[in-house]
C-alpha cells in the first residue's frame, strides 16, 4: 500500500513577527491564553499576519462496522442509518450547531447498510460497501478498500476547496467505530488494549467487559507489527479511511483541520503516523469523556480547546469550538495594539 500526499513542513520564518504582533495587542503578554496560541497556529498555517477563516465546511464520514454484530455496543448497526437520516433532515445536534456558527454540514455515505436520498445537495454516496467484515473474523477492509477511502476522502477536501473553503472539520457516524478506534490506538501506540477501551455510546461496566474481551479475541488474530495503513485496513472503519485521506489533503492544501473527539482523533493518530508535518495543520477542539481520548491527545502532544464532557461525536465538538477559532483570529486582526492606541507598552496591567 502506498500514498502520495506532499505535505510541507510550515514554514516558521513567519513566528517572530507573528508572536511579536501578539504581544503588541493591548493587554499583558499572555493574557488571552490558548487563544493566542491558536491565533499562532493560524498564521503560520496560512503564512500571513492577518488571517482569515472563510466558508467553513463540516464533513461528517458514515459508515456501518462488521464488529457491531458481535454485541460491542448496545446499539445495533440500524441506528447508524436511523441517524444519518436525521442528520440529513437536520434534527441532529450536529445540524443544531452547524446552523448555529453558520457551518456548511455535508454529510457521506461510506458504507451505511441502506440507501438514501441521493438527491439532497449536502449528501455524497461514496458507499465502499454495506460496512466493514467484522474483523473477529476477517480483516475489516481490504487493501485496496483502505486505499479508495483514503482516495475518496482527499477529493472531497479538494471539491470543498474549490468554494473557497480555508478551514474544514470532520465528524463520524457509525455503530461500533470506537472498537476500530481502540484498536487503532492500541496499535499505534502501544498502550495495553485495556487503556484503549471505554464505554463508547454508554456501556455498562459488565458491557465494557465484554467488549474488551471481544477485542482481545479479535486483537490474537493480527500481528503486533502492522504498518499505520495495514492497522488502518485490518481494525478501521471506512468512515476512519476516508476522514485519514481527508486530512491528509487538507494540510497537503495548507487548510486549518479541525479534530472532533475519539473517533476523528484516531484518523489524525493514523494520518501523523504517515505523515508527521500533517498534525500542524491540526487543531484539536476538545477532550472526549472517551476516557482513553486523553491518551490520542497525549500521545500526539496536543492540548485540547475544550473540556465539556462530551461524547456524542458527529463533530459536534468542532463546531461548538469553531467561534473560538474565530475568536482568535479576530483579536489578532481587529485589537489595537500599544502603538495604535497611544497606550504606554508595559501600562496594561493584570
């Protein structure tokens, strides 16, 4: 299996005068915290002392999971159809913030067992198949599946490009996808499967249990020396493929990624395996109650915006942090700064 992404390293020449820019705003050195760093993180990635966050877009990858059948959630596999028809009759809570923050919700089929209404200009039918083989038995996906979701998702990222779009996040549907997520960071990490493995849609310690033994079982099957696609092939879900070729071509297009919880964050552990540079574009929104998300977060040495206790997915945490995004920006473009304002440097007190 192999890729071809041309992922740049950003160019730091820019930091000095960026940071300097901060520290000339009006207020302590400082004082506006996480948002100055991600106002940084900003400027560098689009290489500009002003930049800017234009027609946002939210992408959310739905996909069923063979493993579900094998009771890891106490959902079944049809609730993942049930909410993607909700989410494109716009009852969902990620519709609710979308609207809210004025993001543009695309929703994909990448291998939903049903079919939808193709005609909805905000659904893409990139259905790969009926959902994953369930890897207790087999791998969840072949090689060359991996590689057309990963295909597939780079050409969603370049058709949002085309309207302008400079920052894009990614949510996820799919009973079952926080064993692929498990596993993955299992994999890429090397924490025992047991410090990867929680309560996903609320399982009952007895229900967790069971889960860890199941993928335990399903773990035996597998070699302990994968490559990140072949982990990718053997545990993920085409939901997971396609958003790890989505992010990969959003930092190859120099656009600001923004990571929702558990499930998008083992994309991003994927996509950083393959490409280091590719966690600079990133900017993780928040810290799933998935407990084992610290753990992807700490791993990729990354600190989150949020901490709210959220779980639900979907990119719900992306687009409740977005306006902190645009927090940033705007501070770093609109603030006076000491000279502008004919305050005294250094008059600004805590």
């Amino acid at each position: 299996m192999s890729l071809s992404f041309s992922i740049s390293d950003i160019s730091l020449g820019l930091r000095p005068e960026l940071q300097h820019k901060i520290n000339q705003k009006t207020k302590p050195i400082g004082s506006l915290g996480r948002l100055e760093g991600v106002a940084l993180q900003i400027g560098l990635i689009q290489q500009t002392l002003s930049p800017t966050l234009t027609n946002p877009h939210l992408v959310v990858f739905a996909a069923d999971h063979g493993i579900a059948e094998s009771g890891v959630s106490q959902y079944t596999q049809e609730v993942t159809y049930q909410m993607v028809k909700n989410f494109l009759n716009g009852g969902a809570a990620i519709n609710t913030f979308c609207n809210q923050n004025k993001i543009k919700l695309i929703v994909a089929d990448t291998g939903v067992k049903g079919e939808f209404d193709k005609e909805q200009d905000n659904f893409l039918n990139l259905k790969i198949a009926y959902g994953t083989n369930n890897f207790l038995e087999k791998a969840a996906m072949s090689k060359e599946e991996c590689l057309q979701c990963i295909k597939q998702g780079s050409k969603v990222v370049k058709d949002i490009l085309k309207k302008g779009t400079n920052i894009i996040a990614f949510g996820e549907m799919g009973i079952g996808n926080t064993s692929s997520a498990s596993l993955i960071l299992h994999h890429l990490t090397g924490l025992t499967l047991s410090e990867c493995v929680g309560a996903g849609t609320g399982l009952s310690e007895k229900g967790i249990e069971k889960k860890l033994t199941l993928l335990k079982q399903a773990d035996r099957k597998y070699s302990k020396n994968m490559t990140p696609l072949e982990v990718l092939s053997t545990f993920g879900g085409f939901e997971i493929a396609h958003m790890v070729g989505a992010m990969l071509e959003a930092a190859q297009q120099n656009m600001v990624i923004l990571v929702d919880g558990f499930i998008a964050s083992s994309a991003a552990i994927v996509a950083h395996a393959l490409y280091p540079q590719s966690k600079d574009y990133m900017i993780f929104s928040h810290q799933s109650e998935e407990y084992a998300h610290a753990y992807m977060l700490e791993h990729l040495r990354v600190m989150p915006l949020l901490l709210l206790g959220m779980r639900l997915g979907e990119g719900t945490g992306c687009a409740i942090a977005y306006p902190l995004l645009e927090s940033a920006v705007n501070f770093l473009n609109n603030m006076a700064s000491f000279e502008t304002a004919g305050i005294a440097e250094g008059s600004v007190l805590l």
